[in-house]
C-alpha cells in the first residue's frame, strides 16, 4: 500500500515539473535571439527610411531625491526636488534632415509661450529620443553590442520580450545601453530604460555622488506607445535622479 501511495507522488511531482518547464521550452523554439534581433533590425530600418513630421505635447519631468538612514537636527532624513517642464515638440525627418522644435508652454506649473525654446532641464540633456532604437538595434549597432534575453513579460497589454544590450568589448564610441521591451509580433521597440553607467557625464554624477557621500540610481526610461503606420512614437520620458546616502 505504501509503494503505491508513493509511485502516485512520484507522478504528481513530475506533471508540476512539466507544466513548469513547458512554456519556457515553447519561446526557446518560437524564438531565437538571432531571430528577435533581426526583427529589431528591420524595424529601425522602417524608421530611419520613413518620413514624418511628429507632434505632440512633451512633457518632461526631473526628479532628484536625497535621503539619510540617520536622523539629525541639522540635517534632513531626506528632500525631494521636482522640475516639470511642458512643451509644443514638433520633429521633422525627412530626407535624412531632422528639424526638432519646442515652445515652451509651462514650467513648474507656471504658464508660459516661448517659441524655439531650447530643453531646460538641469543636469541631463535629450533629444531625438523617437530614434533611441536605432541607437540600440540598427544593423550598425547590433555589430558594437552584445545582447542576452531576460524574459518575456506581457507590457500594457502587448507580449514583449525584454533584452539586455552591452557595449561588446571591441566598441570605441560612448553610447546609451540597457534593457530593451521588444514587441513579439512585429520586432517594435515598446520601452527602453537606460543604465546609468553609460551616460554621457557620469564621471560627473559619480563626483557629485561622492561629495554627498551617497550612492547614485539614476533612471532614464523611454516608452513608445503610440502607433501610427507601423511606426512607435515616444509618449513618455523620465528622467529621475536620486543619490542614496550610505
């Protein structure tokens, strides 16, 4: 009786198993990394060959945030300063010509109606972020990463399969690199988020880090949600830096 009683756990254990196992083993066969890539490829192909003038609203938002694991007279457990800005953003791509322009409409609340304005957030600086793709994906600069699937995640409703890209060890150029939200129907990019480690001034941020004494988490994020023609156009961007005291 007991021999029976344990062949019938035995069973049990194994259909958990395979039920567990079953769908990571379909997306290894449904998709390769070398597939997704290529998808990806074609996909900033669309976009560095179409022409389109883009409109909309640009709202930009900067975070910094600082905070103490001890409590001082002097000084704060932490402080939060916020810079929200709000634009007319207008981008024309055409015949490999980019024309970016901005009116600025509201600063931290407070109406305004400036005309080409130029992007006053403090410490970082954006533009073209419509083309971050490319700067991920293109066949140009697949060959100066290196590349490695995380998961797949459903993202709003859409199924996605989350990459990570590094900058292979044979590349000169500083660029932007970090994780990659690939649409799996059609090899649209859906989010991207930036490691902090390859910004631009982050030999800066680092210094600045060390004079507070803190360690720094900056997050740089882009989604791209809104379609038309094929094409994903960016419908939000955040900046947000924080240092956390150590």
């Amino acid at each position: 009786m007991w021999g029976g009683q344990q062949r019938g756990k035995s069973a049990f254990v194994w259909l958990i198993i395979l039920i567990l196992m079953s769908p990571v083993s379909l997306l290894a066969e449904r998709l390769s990394l070398a597939q997704i890539l290529k998808k990806c490829a074609s996909y900033c192909e669309l976009l560095s060959n179409s022409v389109f003038h883009f409109v909309c609203l640009e709202e930009v938002e900067e975070r910094l945030f600082y905070s103490a694991r001890r409590i001082t007279y002097y000084r704060p457990t932490a402080f939060f300063k916020r810079h929200k800005l709000l634009y007319d953003y207008q981008l024309i791509w055409k015949d490999g010509r980019i024309t970016e322009k901005r009116i600025l409409l509201e600063e931290n609340g407070r109406e305004k109606n400036i005309p080409n304005a130029h992007l006053k957030t403090k410490r970082f600086k954006h533009k073209k972020i419509i083309f971050g793709p490319i700067g991920l994906l293109s066949p140009y600069w697949q060959k100066r990463h290196t590349y490695r699937i995380i998961r797949e995640e459903r993202l709003k409703g859409q199924e996605t399969l989350v990459l990570e890209a590094l900058p292979s060890p044979s590349a000169q150029t500083k660029h932007l690199y970090g994780k990659i939200w690939v649409n799996l129907s059609d090899g649209s990019i859906l989010k991207l988020e930036w490691k902090q480690e390859s910004l631009e001034n982050y030999d800066l941020i680092q210094n600045l880090a060390r004079q507070f004494r803190a360690k720094p988490r900056i997050t740089l994020i882009a989604e791209y949600f809104q379609e038309k023609k094929g094409l994903r156009f960016p419908n939000r961007f955040i900046i947000k830096e924080d240092y956390l005291q150590k």
